[in-house]
C-alpha cells in the first residue's frame, strides 16, 4: 500500500463525503478508492469512516487522521511543486511598481543584464512614488522604501539607502560651512518632498538620534530635479546617498555636516503571500540582492 496515497484518498473522500466523487477528483475508479480506504483501516487498525446506504461520515479517528494528513499531503504538494518550478525556466510577464528615485538610479541599469540572464521573463516598471495596491492593480512586486503594514505581504529587504546633506562649493563660499542642523535652518533649501516622506530626516549626533525638520523654501517631488536645482547652486538638498554619489566623487557637489551620521532607510521588495512564489517573482529578488549587495560593497 502506498501510504500517501492512501492518506490522500481519505482527505478526498472526506471532503467529499462520498467514493465515487473523491474517485473522480483522483481519476481512479470508485471500487479503487473503496479498496484503498480499507486496506489503509487494516493497516492502522481503525475505522476512519461510518458508512450507510445514504451517508458517509468520519469516525473520531477518522476525523484526527484526516485532519493531519491534510496538512501533510499539502505540504508535500508544496515541495514537490517547489522542487518541480525550479527546474522550469523563468518566463511570463513581471509588472513592477518602484520608487522613483531608487529605480531610476538603481534598478533600471540592472534591467539589460536582467534580461540577458532571464530572456523569457518580459518586464513592465511603474515609477511612482505612491503606494499601489499590489493584488487590485495587478502588480507583481512593489519596492518601496521602509516597511509597509500589511499583513498580506511578504517583504524582502533588498537594499538601504542614506539621506546626505550637500551643496555645490560656490554655495560653500557664500554661506560658509554649517556647525549643526540648526544653523542650516537659516539658508535657501531645495527639498525632495513626497506625500508626508522628506519633511523629517532623523540624523545621529554624538550618539544621539536627532529628528531634522527639512525647511521647504523649495520642494520637488523629484530626487533627480532636486539634484539639479541644487547643482545650480542656489540651495542646499537633503537627497539620498545613491543619487548624489557621482556628484561628490567627481566634486560636484560636497557634503554637509558629515559628522552627522543619516539614519538608514530600509528598502523593501514586497509581493503577495502566495502558496508557490511564481518563479519569475523570486529570480527578479534573488537577482536585486545579489548584484545590489555587490554594489554596496564596492562603494
């Protein structure tokens, strides 16, 4: 007697309260599933079924076995579609939903390579830095920066990014070199503001967390616009680490302040609780965290 498959038709025909129905669901005929549950009484000794003319219903041990043997064959089922899905190669179409800023910069030169390693795998990215709803608009994944409060979601971090002070040195030769956060208060802001993100930026200070209220002389929803307005000069920008840091290796710009340390923003890849992760979900993550990290330790 094959035990699982034994332990299978007696889930099949107590869902289904009858042979010849669970037959059907199996593809056996009604006499097989009718030996199958007897054999498999004789072997624990037990009746796991009452049965009549007209009604078909689980004893007490019925009820126990079949009970645990639906969470067994489940999880079976899972490992072998697990093991099965990853011998089959990536393919369908990904729709992802990005930050602005973080795919721009990031993500969106990772794509050709992307491609090149996965060429049945065909991507769509949103940029947009407001929050989707990730199963109604029919998104695969959404990154999106810090954690989201959603029960429905699984989030994966895949990256951090830093919010640095800077400034061009013509602006430097004006205003001078700011000593603290306050004294920065005072000077013409260029601000990256979206939604209520960018009006608070948290600092450490000499080991203590200090909360930085951003001045809004002049806000954008852009971090790339925010980068070239500050270019010209006229204000400071508070913008994350990966957008600027061309910028001030190739001294376009400098960095204000850089005793004080910017707290880290986690980033997040977040898809839907699903029983088997399509495989084309889990390459496109696997494929951020390798080559993400990869740049991280090369910076």
């Amino acid at each position: 007697m094959d035990f699982v498959e034994a332990m299978r038709t007696a889930v099949a025909v107590a869902r289904h309260g009858s042979f010849s129905s669970a037959s059907r669901e199996l593809g056996l005929s009604a006499p097989s599933v009718s030996r199958i549950i007897a054999d498999l009484e004789a072997d624990l000794g037990a009746r796991l079924f009452n049965r009549t003319t007209r009604q078909l219903s689980l004893t007490d041990a019925g009820a126990e076995f079949v009970a645990k043997s639906s969470g067994l064959v489940e999880e079976l089922d899972q490992m072998r579609n697990a093991v099965r899905e990853r011998q089959e190669t990536p393919k369908g179409h990904l729709r992802v939903s990005c930050v602005t800023a973080f795919g721009s910069e990031c993500i969106a030169p990772l794509m050709p390579e992307f491609k090149s390693r996965f060429p049945h795998v065909d991507v769509s990215i949103d940029f947009g830095n407001r929050l989707v709803d990730l199963i109604g608009e029919h998104f695969d994944i959404a990154i999106r920066v810090g954690p989201l409060i959603d029960s429905s979601l699984i989030a994966q971090k895949i990256f951090t990014q830093k919010i640095v002070i800077v400034a061009t040195k013509e602006f430097c030769e004006r205003h001078g070199t700011p000593a603290s956060l306050e004294a920065l208060k005072g000077w013409p802001a260029i601000t990256q503001v979206s939604g209520e993100w960018g009006r608070t930026q948290r600092f450490l200070v000499d080991g203590q967390a200090v909360d930085f209220e951003v001045p809004q002389h002049l806000i954008m929803n852009s971090a790339r616009a925010v980068r070239n307005a500050c270019l010209t000069g006229w204000g400071y920008s508070l913008l994350p680490d990966f957008v600027v840091a061309s910028d001030i290796a190739e001294g376009r710009l400098v960095r204000l302040l850089a005793d004080h340390e910017p707290d880290e923003q986690p980033i997040f890849a977040f898809h839907a609780q699903r029983r088997h992760t399509p495989r084309k979900i889990r390459v496109f993550i696997d494929y951020l965290n390798e080559v993400l990290v990869q740049a991280r330790l090369r910076s």
